[in-house]
C-alpha cells in the first residue's frame, strides 16, 4: 500500500447494472456458427453444475462464437467461468443460476487453452477443468472498438467481481483460525488469501473508508489513529522478539470480526460496479507502482516478510488488466503490447527463480543484488505500460 496516498486512478464509475456482453442472451449462433458446436455437433455445449460437481459435454471447441447452455442440478446458487490459460481473467461468466434453472453463455474465443469452472454457492474459485478451442479458421478481428470496449469493460468487472468473492472466503477461514489461536493455521493462510487483495489493490484503495481499515501498516499511523486490519493480525502471528505483548482473545477477534465486516463490505460494493477502458489501463500502471513503492523495498509484510506473494499478485493483476485491453492495444500500436508482452515475460522468469512449493521464500532471503534485479524488471515493464491507457481511450 502506497503512503502518503494520492488521489486513486482508478476513481470509480457510479454504481450501475452492469451490461453483460457475455451473458444471458437471445442471440445465441445458430448451429452451423464456426466454433459454436460442441464435439457432437448439436450447436451449445452443455454444461451440467452441482454442489460438487462440473460437467461439461466437452473439453474442446473451435474458434469463434461458443455456447455453453449451464443446468444448474445442485441445490445452490451457481455461476459458470470460461477463464483464460492463466486461471484469473475471466472470458466470460453466467451469474445467478438457481436450481434447476438453465442459462447460456456465449463468447468469442480464440485458439488456445482455457478452464471451465462452476461457483456452486457463488464462493471460492470454483470447480475447474481444462478446455481447449482449436483453430477453426473464424475470423476473430470483426469486432469494432465499441465491442472491443464493452468487452474488456465487462472481463474487468467479473475479475474484480472473482477477486473479491475469494477473499470474502479466504478472510472468514483465516478469521476463524485467528480468533481461534490457531496461530500455524493463520499464518499459512495469511498470504494466500491477501492475494485476492492484491491483485485488485488499485480497485479496493479507491474506497477511501475502507483501505486504511483493511490495510494501513503501522508505520503509516498518523497521531491518535487507530489502528486495525490485516497488518495487526500480521504482527501478532510474527511477532517482534523484543518489545511486544501479544493481543488478548478479546482483541484478536474484535480485528477479525471488523476485517471480515470490511470485507463484505468491498464484495457487496463491487457487485455491480463498472469500469471503463482508462480505470482498467490506469489500474494496471497503478498496481505496477504498488510494487515499486511498497513490495519491492519489503516495507509492505514487515514482520511476515510475505512480500514476494504480494509482489506476484500486484503483478497478476496488471497482467490481466492489459490482457483484457489487448484486443483495442493490438489495433492501435501492436509494437506497444509487444513490448509490454515481452517486460512481463521477463518480470515472471524473475519472480519464478524465488518460488518455494506453491509459494515463495520470505523477502528476508533475497540479497541486494535480486531485489535491484527485481526493480529494475518492475521499472522496465512500468515504463510501457504506463502508455496503454493513452494508447486505447
């Protein structure tokens, strides 16, 4: 988190509905469509969901117009996720399904590897399966800028909506072990479930009420400023070894009940908020700078030293954020999203060389000369990417 902060970017849209370009519709293709027909021809591929379950006709389809019909058969609410290769940007999605009832999702996709996912209960990442769509021959560049617009819009708000709906999970689990004093439970997933924050930071700092609750570091304090949120949970599970009392029952669950509250507060704010292709491009050089001020200098998890988690979340989310612009960067100045393509690339191969099991080593262990590494990586990459935004409105 940046301090002193500066007026947000990322400034929100009012709260309107949001118009869905992948959604329930009228105007699905018919069944000789390219890519429209799942492996048996019958023009939709049918997607049955349950409470434990995910079943797709198919795994493959061709390129262009797909059609997946979702049954909901379990007893919960459910939603269906088409996501991109990398798990977190989200092609398009169908909310709301009750029991029993059967929406389509219709999409434009390109060759390549995507995941299916079901949402039983609208919560947690959901139930995934490889999906493939093979080369079909359609023709992928029809779409105008308006469509091109609309759509990175829409993918934008169904990430955030996505991002959201994990961390609502993931901070009642660890409230639970906190307030529990299940302290080895907290801390393995203290860093994993931030990560959800982190990779919308620029979207959650934007509420001004809730950021300084949810992620104000000790050092940051103004005068008589209470201090609450994920920080003091943080210090309390790795404590200083000098110098500190650790927080009485009472006191561990009064910040993890306000930290869950907070929250729900963020999800139910981001239900049906709409960005706009400079929010998007903003955001994503936002979260860059988010990195350079705070993760990169290992000011941010100063007692965990969890940094490396945040440093690739922050990252996660700008990636998803130019992927989502990368149709209308394309057409503007492909040398541009080139450049940007390549920065990425060679920012992950840094932060991959740190990786430990499904996570990565403490900040603490990298040397002076893998942090300057680090930086000048995260500079090179800020540079371009600062030019998307300019480069699509």
């Amino acid at each position: 988190m940046i301090r002193p902060r500066s007026p947000r970017l990322l400034a929100l849209g009012a709260a309107t509905a949001l118009v869905t370009l992948a959604g329930c519709t009228d105007n699905a293709p018919s069944a000789g469509s390219a890519g429209s027909a799942d492996a048996s021809g019958s023009g939709a591929l049918a997607v049955t969901s349950t409470d434990s379950a995910c079943e797709v006709s198919a795994n493959q389809a061709g390129s262009g117009n797909l059609v997946f019909n979702v049954t909901n058969g379990g007893s919960k609410v459910t939603e269906f996720y088409l996501l991109a290769d990398d798990g977190l940007r989200i092609v398009g999605e169908v909310e709301n399904i009750g029991p029993g009832l059967s929406r389509d999702l219709v999409v434009r996709a390109a060759p390549g590897s995507y995941y299916t996912a079901c949402k039983p209960g609208m919560v947690g990442d959901g139930i995934r399966s490889a999906f493939t769509v093979t080369d079909s021959g359609a023709d992928l560049d029809a779409g105008s800028d308006p469509q091109l617009v609309e759509q990175a819009n829409t993918q934008y708000a169904s990430y955030v909506k996505d991002q959201t709906e994990q961390l609502l999970t993931g901070t009642k689990e660890f409230a639970a072990a906190f307030t529990a004093g299940d302290e080895a439970k907290a801390r393995a997933l203290y860093a994993p479930t931030r990560v959800h924050w982190e990779r919308i930071e620029t979207v959650a700092e934007s509420f001004g009420d809730l950021d300084p609750r949810m992620d104000l570091r000790e050092a940051d304090l103004e005068p008589g400023q209470k201090w609450t949120g994920w920080h003091v949970a943080e210090k309390d599970l790795w404590p200083p070894k000098t110098g500190y009392t650790k927080l009485t029952d009472a006191q561990r669950k009064q910040i993890a009940d306000q930290l869950v509250a907070d929250t729900q507060t963020l999800y139910d704010r981001t239900r049906d908020t709409t960005y706009t292709v400079d929010q998007i491009g903003n955001g994503a050089k936002g979260l860059l700078d988010e990195v350079a001020t705070g993760k990169v200098t290992g000011e941010e998890e100063a007692w965990s030293h969890t940094d490396l988690w945040d440093f690739q979340a922050n990252v996660d989310g700008a990636k998803v954020a130019w992927e989502g612009l990368r149709p209308i960067l394309k057409k503007r100045d492909a040398a541009l999203d080139s450049q940007i393509q390549l920065r990425f690339s060679e920012l992950q191969k840094l932060l991959d060389q740190h990786k430990e099991g499904e996570g990565f080593v403490t900040y603490d262990k990298l040397s002076k000369a893998e942090v300057k590494e680090l930086s000048d990586a995260v500079n090179a990459l800020s540079e371009p990417l600062s030019k998307v935004t300019a480069a699509v409105v």
